[in-house]
C-alpha cells in the first residue's frame, strides 16, 4: 500500500466515526475538560467519549494537559494546524 493510500484510508477511517467529527467540532474554540465536553456534545456516554479522546490523541488530532494539583483537571485542545485551509 502506498503512502498516500494509506493516508487516505487513516483520514476515511478516522472521518467516519461519528464521535470523531463531533468531538473535534466542539474543540475548535480552545481547550475542554472532558465534562465540558460532555455538555456541549450532549448524547455522549462517559465512556465513548473517553474512548473516542483516546482515539484523536493516538491519531495526533488532540492533545491532552494533565494540570498539576488536586482535584486533577484534564483537558483536551486540537493542536494548531499549519495546513492549507
């Protein structure tokens, strides 16, 4: 399989999950704590969204800060993109 190929079928995979485009559609305005995301999304379980964070951060798509101290506080951004627009 050839680079691009593989690219495009990453891209397709990832675009396909419904989660994915939603919850990286609630990113676009800056960093969310996992429950804020939860109230902006709405009709999303703990756990898929956990799993779907997990997902865009494997993929490169968001980044996770773990804020030092307690209670501990999590968020989650998209990562600034340099590409074409």
């Amino acid at each position: 399989m050839t680079t691009d190929a593989f690219l495009a079928r990453l891209a397709f995979d990832l675009l396909s999950n419904t989660w994915n485009a939603v919850v990286l559609w609630a990113l676009r305005e800056g960093p969310r704590r996992p429950v804020e995301l939860r109230e902006r999304i709405g009709g999303i379980s703990s756990k898929v969204l956990t799993e779907t964070l997990r997902r865009l951060q494997f993929n490169g798509l968001v980044d996770r800060h773990a804020h030092p101290g307690a209670p501990p506080r999590v968020e989650t951004r998209s990562p600034p993109w340099d590409g074409p627009c």
